[in-house]
C-alpha cells in the first residue's frame, strides 16, 4: 500500500520501526507497505522526536503529524576585543568555573552573571539576560590594575604647604604615598615668596624625589615697547593680545617670544624677541598695505558634533570651527570626521578674496561584523546585499537594521535585527542548517528496477547483483557484479563468474563499459578472462570480449544482443598414454596436449523485471562455424557426441 506521509514542519527524517533500517525518506513523502501494524518515528533538527503507531490496510490520505519544538539553550559567545586584554582570562557564570576567555556555553534562558578575571586587570562583572534558542556575544575589554608609587617632597623654606593636582596633602618635607602611575603636578607654596611648580611622572612600587627650591626663585621679567607709524597697530605677544603700538609693554618673562603687529589694512609682520631681566626691548616696525584685492581665498567651516577634525587636502587643519584665510584660490577637498560618526566629504571651489562658509552635519554610525558558519554566504543588509560572510561594515547610519544571511543548499537565511548606536561595533553571528536530502522511495523502486545485470547499461555505482542460473551450456554458474562508476553517459562495472559443464569448472572475471544510454537505446562493451579444471588433470583458459548493444522498454524489460570473441585453450586428454582416450588425431597439439581455438559467439539476452528487486533472464547464444571439444560425449556421458553449438540458459537476478 503506498502510505503518504506528511509533517509540520517538513524536511523531518522517516523512520519506520526502527532507525536501524536507515531513513525511508524525509516529509513529505510517499512510503510502500504491506498490509500490517508499523511504527513511525520522524526526526526533525530542533524539534522532539515523534513516534506513532500506524496501521495500513489501504492506501488512504496522508496523515498529517505536528512535531513538538525542543527546548532550545541559549548560547554565550564570550570574546575578547582586539587587542586581546581578556584572551586567556578565568571565566565564571553565576560564580561557577565556566573556562577561559573566548569561549561558546550552552546556557539556561534568563538572567546570568558573567565574570571574568585576569592576573594584572581589575574584574570585569556583567549581568546578561538570554532567550531560549538566541545567541549572544560579549565582547570583552580588560581594564589594567592601576600601580601606585610616591613621592619625597623637600623645600628649601620650612614649614612649605606641598599641594598635589591641586589638593594640599602636607607641609614639607613630606612622603605623599598611594598616588596612581602616571604624570602629577607638584606645587609648593610659602608666602609671600613665589611658588614652585613641577609636573612629575610616578612610577609603580618606586618612590620619586622632588626638590622645591622656593626662596632661590627671583623673578626675571623685562618690558617690551613697539614702535610703529602703522595708524591702529596692535601687538601680539606669544599669540595673546598685549596692547596697542608704541605702548610700553610691562612683566614681560625674559628669553625669546613671538611678537606680532597687525593693522587692519596691513599685511601683518612677525618676529621673535629676546627679552632680557630689567631690560625694556625696542622692536621699530611700519606695516605695508594689503593689496587692493587679496590672491587668497577664506574658509569657514563649523558643524554642530563636538572635537570633530578637519582636513583640508588631506592634511589636518585642527578641530571645528575653522577658519582658514591662507589658502590658495582653486579647488579643495574638505573632510570631516568624528569617533561615532560617518565621515563627511565635500570638494569647494574657493574664490580669490571671497569668504566660503560650510556647515558639516556629520550622521552617526557605527561598525558591524558579519560572521557564520558557512563562508561565502551571501549577507543582506535590510533586504540590500552589501556582500559574502565573513564581512564587515563601516559607516552603517545609527539606528534599527536587519542582517539576513542566505545560501544555496541551506535551510531559510538567517535574519538578525539589531540596533546599532554611533560609534557602536557590533558581532553578528549568522549559523545556517544545511538541508538534508536523499533519495524518496519511488526514486530508489525506480533505480533497483531499472538495474541489470546482461544490458550494455552498468549496474548503479556502489549497489551490486547476483545472479543464479542454470542450463545448457554451462549445466549451472553463480555471477557477482558490482557498479563501480558512473557519470553522464559513460558508466563502469565489474565482477566475478563460476559456472560448471559437470567435469570441468571455471572462474572468471568480467569487467563492462557503458559507452552511451540515450532513448530507448545503450551501447558498450565487456571482456572476462578466466580458467578452470576438473579431474584426470583436465583444465582451460578462456578470453573473451564483446560489444553490447541494447533496446530499453522502460525500467521493466532489457534486450541485448551482444556478439563476442572468445580464445580458449583446454587440456583434454587425462591420459597421454591412452591414445583411446584423446580426441581424433589432428584436433589437439600432440606437443602441448592441448586444443585451443577460436570462436565468434552470437548472444541474445532477455532480461524481464518482475519486482524492484528481482529479474527473470533468458540467454540464447551459439558459434554457426565450428565446434568445441570440450562440449562433446567424449568427456562426459552427459553431453551429446557433437558440440550442438547452440546453448542457453536461464536464471534470476536479485538486485542490492
């Protein structure tokens, strides 16, 4: 009875009574059973499996069964991030041993506590809530213990107040302890006298020194007067603004400075000054006119995001807002960047003497890496591909997305949402199902019908036949073949024979080639080679080779007419010594004591299915031109006193 058999979700493996008999099929499908009580068992990837009994008595419609979903584990993908802080790292989960950092755990869905720690690097602690069947990845960044060290602070004033960053800590001289590795701003105070001030670096476990030589300090100042004619000159003094021209400038730090005059109107003119203690500097300088109109262009370019950089043909220029006057008339590249956002890109045409504003609005992105288990996948981002896994994304806009990862040959793509955050980077692990196939049940009736074992068409690649005869000649033989390839029309297959006339045996083996199967028609070729013996000393040898063509009617019926060559060499005679007990004179070598000869066969061979299975055969064949010794009365009472030079046989074939 043809039972169909159908499941929710389909795809699910069909197993009847046992799985020790292999799969029959997957959903839907049809199955072939007698009559009878069976137990179906189906298994589906994620879902429990099912077992139901059955009864067939006819075909009827097909049973419909609903498989239950497993209870998926969530699963932990703990990573470290790229610069490997917490690679190699202890791993707890809700205070247990959970191994090292990266590590993938199956866990219950809900809420878990997740630890990691590491010699040098403080504890890392996190809570993560996980659904049943998600995925989840934690990208882990170590921080490093902060080291301490101190330092020894002495003065040269008693009674001195020693001030750290900022915070008073001691009188000197003084020990100040417990303060973090890195760079710290010493001052020492003690009115009315001027203070000591020293950035100083401190080191882990190590004690540093400062000496603050306060009453040595004198204070070395000068003054500075500029001179000029220029109507509205002003002086600049280390860039900050120090008064008009001709104005004594007063406190004035000795050594080199960067003096500047500038007019409106005027080219602008700059010089370095060295100032000496006590003494006022003289510096005479009258400012030139600008040209009437400038040969340089002005860019403003401001933009609401904070400490964004621009670069302006590739070099940077400072953070937002600039404003540049120096640059050439002509064509610019300008662009702006900021951490959590997507670059911005403009090409100006700037004006001689003309001023260009430009306001950048800088949109938030972020970072996304694509991974799976299949490479060469192809990822869809919001329904746009945008590549193959592995992949990574930059500059994808903040916001809500969705990643769909598909490929040929797997089950429905992965499809991830997620939402990203400006200058988020995010680790999208994409795991796609392969889909199972085999053979349905009618495909494989289909294929053992259609096997045989005498057609120019080999036998199915890694199944076999055997075949059982009987009749006249051979009395009797047993034939093995197995199918060794297969691929478009060419085809190979081989195998061993015994067959027996009653006095003399033979073993042989056979190997067939399948040239072309096209219609109703196939074409090939065999060779067998073999030999045998029987008693008195008796034995052959025998090569044969053929070509084969074949009519095909459907997968039920194979006709094969099939003419050979066949060499054979027999040793006849028992005894030497007997003359009476050879053949005629001239009819063996005397020397050899052998007959051999050579033979044209004529064959025909009917090959009829009459189950998936199973064959019945009919093979008719003969040489019209001469006769073989071996097949005559002379040796065997069984056989006639002529060769009859027509022989057949008839058998069947089981097919596996």
């Amino acid at each position: 009875m043809r039972i169909a058999i159908d499941s929710q979700p389909q795809q699910a493996a069909i197993y009847i009574d046992s799985k020790d008999f292999g799969i029959e099929g997957y959903t839907p499908a049809t199955v072939k059973l007698p009559k009878g009580n069976y137990t179906v068992i189906l298994e589906a990837p994620g879902f429990k499996p099912l077992t139901r009994q059955i009864v067939v008595t006819r075909s009827g419609p097909a049973p419909l069964f609903v498989l239950e979903r497993a209870s998926r584990p969530a699963v932990l993908d703990v990573r470290s991030v790229s610069n490997d802080s917490a690679s190699g790292a202890q791993l707890f989960i809700d205070g247990a041993p959970s191994g090292t950092v990266p590590s993938r755990l199956e866990l219950t869905a809900g809420q878990h506590l997740v630890e990691v720690k590491k010699a040098g690097f403080k504890d890392y602690r996190e809570s993560a809530n996980v659904a049943e069947g998600e995925t989840r990845t934690m990208v882990i960044e170590l921080s490093a213990e902060a080291k301490k060290g101190s330092i020894l602070v002495t003065a040269d004033v008693a009674g001195a107040d020693v001030y750290v960053d900022g915070t008073r800590r001691d009188v000197a001289p003084a020990l100040i302890g417990d303060l973090i590795e890195g760079e710290h701003t010493i001052e020492v105070r003690k009115d009315p006298l001027p203070p000591f001030k020293q950035v100083v670096r401190v080191e882990g476990n190590r004690q540093t020194k400062v000496e603050a030589r306060i009453q040595a300090q004198v204070p070395q100042v000068g003054a500075l007067r500029v001179i000029s004619t220029t109507p509205g000159a002003e002086v600049v003094v280390d860039g900050e603004p120090a008064g008009p021209a001709n104005a004594e400038i007063p406190n004035v730090r000795t050594g080199k400075h960067f003096v500047e005059v500038r007019a409106k109107g005027f080219q602008p003119q700059s010089a370095a000054q060295d100032v000496a203690p006590g003494e006022t500097r003289l510096w005479q300088v009258d400012l030139q006119p600008l040209l009437e109109k400038s040969q340089n262009a002005r860019l403003r370019l401001v933009t609401p995001v904070p400490d964004a950089e621009v670069f302006i043909d590739g070099a940077s220029v400072g953070h937002a807002p600039v404003d540049r006057n120096d640059l050439a008339a002509g064509k610019h590249y300008v662009v702006v960047r900021a951490r959590g956002y997507a670059e911005w890109k403009r090409e100006v045409n700037l004006e001689a003497g003309s001023t260009t504003p430009l306001t950048a609005d800088l949109s938030a992105s972020g970072t996304i890496k694509v991974i799976s288990n299949v490479a060469g996948a192809d990822v869809f981002l919001d329904g746009v591909k945008v590549g193959v896994t592995p992949i990574t994304l930059t500059m994808v806009a903040s916001g809500d997305h969705y990643i769909e990862v598909k490929k040929q040959g797997y089950s429905e793509g992965a499809k991830l949402a997620f939402h990203l955050e400006g200058g988020q980077e995010k680790l999208l692990p994409a795991d796609l199902v392969a889909l199972r196939s085999g053979p349905q049940p009618a495909e494989l009736v289909r294929v053992y019908r259609g096997m045989s074992s005498f057609s120019a068409v080999t036998v199915e690649p890694n199944k076999f036949t055997a075949d059982i005869y009987g009749g006249f000649f051979p009395f009797g033989g047993l034939r093995l073949t197995v199918g060794a390839f297969r691929k478009g029309y060419l085809g190979v297959d081989a195998g061993v024979e015994g067959r027996t006339i009653g006095y003399v045996t033979e073993g042989l083996a056979h190997v067939k080639f399948q040239f072309f199967r096209g219609g109703p028609a196939a074409l090939g070729a065999d060779v067998a080679i073999g030999g045998g013996g029987g008693p008195g000393g008796r034995n052959d040898f025998v090569f044969e080779a053929g070509v084969m063509f074949t009519l095909l009617f459907g997968d039920l019926v194979r006709f094969t007419s099939h003419p050979y060559m066949q060499v054979y060499t027999d040793k006849l005679c028992a005894d030497t010594s007997k003359p009476a007990d050879c053949p005629p004179n001239g009819t063996f070598n005397p020397i050899t004591d052998r007959a051999s000869g050579f033979r044209l066969m004529l064959q025909g061979a009917l090959e009829i299915a009459v189950a998936p299975v199973a064959n019945i055969f009919f093979i008719f064949e003969g040489d019209p031109i001469g006769q073989r010794l071996l097949f005559t009365s002379k040796y065997s009472s069984a056989l006639l006193s002529v060769d009859p030079q027509v022989y057949g046989r008839m058998g069947v074939t089981f097919k596996f």
